[in-house]
C-alpha cells in the first residue's frame, strides 16, 4: 500500500469513529488544515482536532469515493464524491502535503455542491 492509499484510510476510519487519537494520527504537530481555499486555516494539532469535531459528520450518514489524480514526491492529489444520506452531493479536490512519517502536514479541501448546477 503506497504512503498515500495508508493515509487515505486512516482519514476514512478517522471520519467513521469521529475519535480524536484517528485524527491525530493524520496530521503533524504543526499542520496546517483549510476547509476551504482562501480561508482563514487551523494550524496545529489541536486546533485540527477541534475544528474536525465541530464539523464531524455521523458514522453511516454519507458515502466516499476516491481516486488519485496526481502523486509527487511532495504533494497528491485526490479527487472524491461524497454523497449525504440526507443532504446534497459534493465534488472534492484534495491537496495533501504528507511529511517523511507519512502524516500531513498540510491538508486542502475544494468541495463544489453538485446540486447547485448554477
């Protein structure tokens, strides 16, 4: 399993369980995580954890599918959908910076609203 496939799964069993030790281990000490591009980022560990806790979403309410766009040295590129049981679909581009341990440290999402053609 390539570093990028490992990483992968830990943040799917991360977003399953919702449990502080998962998400921990995706990420370095001083990570950096943006929801969104251009927005303020949470940067460090803690602050990570937190902000993935506000936002969690409940285990079973939503399937992803992923696939690898682009895999450098330095950085991947992942394209995804994630589709709510109970809310829209969306389109996902993620750019992850993975360190020599194999962890993150930093992490970009794009997510577009599939049900907003507009």
């Amino acid at each position: 399993m390539s570093a990028v496939e490992e990483w992968m799964a830990g943040y799917l069993r991360a977003w399953e369980s919702n449990e502080p030790a998962d998400i921990r281990a995706l990420f370095t000490d001083d990570a950096v995580l943006r929801n969104e591009p251009y927005t303020a980022p949470f940067i460090g560990m803690e602050a990570i954890v937190a902000e993935w806790l506000r936002r969690r979403d409940d285990s079973g309410s939503y399937t992803f599918d992923w696939q690898t766009l682009s895999v450098t040295d330095e950085v991947a590129i992942i394209t995804g959908t994630a589709a709510y049981a109970s809310g829209p679909t969306y389109s996902n581009l993620w750019v992850i910076r993975l360190g020599e341990d194999g962890r993150a440290n930093e992490f970009t999402e794009w997510w577009m609203d599939q049900s907003n053609p507009s």
